[in-house]
C-alpha cells in the first residue's frame, strides 16, 4: 500500500522526463489511442516468476523490460526473496549506471533506467520473526537460508532501509488527521527545486546523482558530525558504497528541512535508515 501511493508524493514531471517516459512505452506498445502522451510517473510492479529477459530487456527484437518501464518512476518488488537470486542479481549494474545495454550478435542498444527501486521483504518464512506480538515457528537454518536469497551487494545498493513492526488496532482506530499526499508532495517538489537550482551548474537534478567530487562539496560535515558517521561506520561495518548513500539521504533530510546544512539530527536520521546493515550484510 505504501509502496503504490509514492508516485503521489513524487517531484512533477518535467515535459521532458515525460517525453522519455512516453518515448520508451511507445516503443514497448503500451500507449493507446485515449492516453498518446504519459503524464504520470510510472508504477511497476512485476510478479515473483518474472525472467530476467522481462525485467531487464531483451528478447529476439529487444525491448525494453520492466526496470526501463519504470524510468522515472517506481518498480516495486514485493517479496523479494521469492524472486530468482540470479533475476535480482541483474539489477545491480542497472541500479548504479541508470541504463541497460541488451548487446546481440550484430547489434546492441541501451536503454534508460534511471528509476526508483523498491522492495519489500519478511523477517523469514513464517514472517513473524522479531515479532512482538507472535511466535516465529522457523528454524534458524530456515530464517538464514530465506535471508541469504538477497545478496550483500544488492541490498548494500538500497539507500533505506526500514523495518515495519505489527500495527496494533489502536492504531487502526486512530482518527487523527493525517498529512495529505499534496502536502507532502509540495515539500518534496520544494527540495527538488533547491536541488536543481544547487546543481545547475553540474547539469544533474537532484542529489542522487552526486558524484564523489560533488558529496566531499555539497555534502560537507562538522567535526562533531564527522564523528558520528566514524563512529556508525565502525559499528555497522559500513561499506564505501553505503558512505556516500548516507551522505546523499542526509542532504535530502536536509534540503525537506529547508537547511543549507547538513545537520547533527539530519545525519542521524540518514544512519538509522541503515539498519540491515548490521542484521543482514554482517551475517
């Protein structure tokens, strides 16, 4: 549910992201007569049995697959460990480069993929692992060989992670307003402006794009925050990837927060969506 109501909250679409968007699915034969042009960020959301041809592209006239189908926009896997691991293992080249490249005999082409990936998981089999409210029944052979279905590299590429706890019904029964997707979304598209106007000399628009040269610039720290990102380093055996992925979270926590600064509490906040780290990349 969460995964599906993003795209509401995500930046506007510039008239060119949405020529790509249209451009790409026009070549999959997927517009129609009533929608000619694509004015929405796409939702992908393929199933656990999906091929490796399908999700990345190809065939015998490639075409692109569903990670191209979702550029600028979202692909979702639900389940995660239920899909291929040699499947889910093509999506790391993906992930870092923003394109694809389906190479035949006589021929190769490239298509774009600059999308955001998302994906949800189980603690284990039985799913109530950690739980606070049931008992998990698996082994613990069982929890380790479902976890070990996500590779290190694959997971360390995720900027977020987040683990969700039971929602008991008072929660439920909460009546209590809540912020509504404009709302949000008119923050977003406030950082996202920030972004644009900070980078336009770089030609890039938004701090997912940051370089290593760009992160040690914009995203410079205190001594004191220096400190603190040594510290979780240390702790959560963080790898250099997973470095500069904080840095850019802290930056966008930043930029919602309308400070030119990374602060203390905004770097803490980008840490603590690190969590897997320790649970699944040290194991």
């Amino acid at each position: 549910m969460l995964a599906r109501r993003l795209p509401s909250i995500l930046p506007d679409l510039t008239f060119n992201e949405a020529l790509e968007i249209t451009k790409i699915h026009s070549i999959s034969g997927l517009l129609s007569k009533d929608i000619p042009f694509i004015f929405k960020r796409p939702f992908r959301s393929p199933h656990h049995t999906i091929t490796e041809t399908s999700l990345v592209g190809g065939g015998r006239i490639p075409k692109p697959g569903e990670i191209s189908l979702a550029h600028f926009g979202v692909l979702f896997l639900d389940e995660l460990p239920e899909f291929n691991k040699s499947t889910l293992e093509v999506l790391r080249g993906p992930l870092e480069d923003k394109i694809v490249t389906i190479s035949r005999v006589d021929f190769s082409t490239t298509y774009p993929c600059n999308f955001m990936f998302i994906a949800s998981m189980n603690p284990c089999p039985c799913g109530y692992h950690g739980s606070k409210e049931k008992r998990c029944t698996c082994k613990e052979n069982q929890i380790q060989r479902y976890i070990n279905k996500i590779s290190g590299p694959l997971l360390d590429r995720i900027d977020i992670h987040i683990e969700v706890e039971d929602v008991n019904y008072q929660k439920l029964e909460n009546d209590s307003p809540s912020e509504t997707s404009a709302t949000i979304r008119n923050r977003v598209n406030n950082a996202r402006n920030i972004q644009i106007h900070r980078y336009k000399e770089h030609n890039i628009f938004s701090n997912s794009e940051l370089t290593p040269k760009l992160i040690s610039k914009y995203c410079k720290l205190s001594s004191n925050n220096k400190k603190i990102l040594k510290t979780a380093f240390n702790k959560l055996g963080l790898s250099a990837r997973a470095y500069s992925r904080i840095l850019k979270v802290a930056r966008t926590i930043a930029d919602l927060d309308n400070s030119p600064n990374i602060q203390s509490h905004h770097l803490a906040e980008a840490i603590q969506y690190r969590s897997l780290d320790r649970k699944y990349l040290c194991r």
